[in-house]
C-alpha cells in the first residue's frame, strides 16, 4: 500500500496545476495532507520532486510550522502515537 501513497501523492501534486483547477484544489490536498501527516510525512517529501510540487511544498511549510507534527518530519515520517 505504501508505494500507492507515492504514486497517489505525484497525481495529487499534478493535479492542482492543471489548467482547468485554477488553484480549486490547492487547499484541499493540503487540508488532507496535514490531517493525515502521520500516514503521509515520508511520501510528502518525496513527492516534493515532482514537475510541480508547490501544493506539497505549501503542506511541508504547513507541518513544519505546527509544533505537534514536526518531529514526524525530523524522524522520517515516523511519529509518536500522541
């Protein structure tokens, strides 16, 4: 299953670039990355390689500025059960 949550994270970031989103989907992967941060942290990353990663990039900054899910980024994506 997880290297689904790859491949489902690069259509994801391709996604909100196309043309006819105009930006309509930026804030709901970004909701649903951080809501499931926990799941996601290691793929997020890596799928920050795509062709157009601003949606990813805009999660990490998201995560990383709340202090209850960057240790899930300083530990790989792996996070303590709160």
């Amino acid at each position: 299953m997880k290297p689904r949550l790859g491949q489902l994270l690069t259509i994801y970031s391709l996604a909100p670039a196309h043309p006819v989103f105009r930006g309509r989907l930026d804030t709901h992967l970004t909701g649903r990355c951080v809501r499931h941060h926990r799941q996601l942290g290691a793929h997020i990353i890596t799928a920050t390689r795509t062709d157009h990663p601003h949606t990813l990039i805009t999660v990490l900054d998201t995560i990383t500025t709340d202090p209850a899910t960057t240790s899930c980024l300083r530990t790989g994506g792996v996070c303590a059960t709160p």
